[in-house]
C-alpha cells in the first residue's frame, strides 16, 4: 500500500477541519463523487483499526482501511492553491472516478 499526501493538502485539511495533534482522519471510497456520478474519495474523523494503512503527517494519523487499498494504492493526494481544490492521481487508473471501465492495462 502506497499513498502520498503533500503538506499543502494536509495543512488544507487540519486548517477546515478544525484538527488537533493527535486526531485521526480515515481516507475512504466513496460512490458518487461530485458531478462524476462515480468514485471519489472521502474524509472523516475516526479511530484506525489494527489493519489500517497509516501516515503520520503535521501530528495528524490519516489512514486507510484494508476494504479500501483497491482504489487508494499509489494515489496522491494535493492541495492546488492557484485553483483552490484537492487533487486527486491515481496513476493505475485512466479515470479515477470510474475505474472499473478505465483500469489501465499493465505492461
């Protein structure tokens, strides 16, 4: 399991979500992301279980479940300032919010 967050989106993140050292933010799928209608990635406070990814940054745990390695494996996540939004890259899949007619085919 893979995954790489930029300090400019976890600054983003603690700065609107209101977050202290210590708390605990879980990365998830999500079905239905906004205007795709598809896959997105979720954000919420909660407590990691045993077998969760995880990654301290900035004195704040993010992790991810094991149900949910399928989609973040290898993503990155950013914080694009010029256009005020998270990015999201997924480099197995040609279209992240659809990945399961776009996975990309392995050489």
């Amino acid at each position: 399991m893979q995954l790489t967050l930029s300090d400019a989106v976890v600054t983003l993140y603690k700065k609107e979500m209101e977050l202290q050292p210590g708390e605990s933010i879980r990365l998830f799928v999500r079905v239905g992301g906004v205007g795709s209608g598809g896959f997105s990635v979720g954000v919420m406070r909660d407590t990691p279980p045993k077998k969760a990814y995880e990654i301290n940054k900035q004195d704040v745990t993010f992790f991810v479940t094991e149900d949910d390695f399928w989609y973040v494996d290898g993503m990155s996540i950013d914080y694009n300032t010029d256009l005020d939004r998270v990015e999201f890259h997924q480099p197995r899949f040609l279209d992240a919010a659809h990945p399961e007619e776009h996975i990309k085919k392995e050489a």
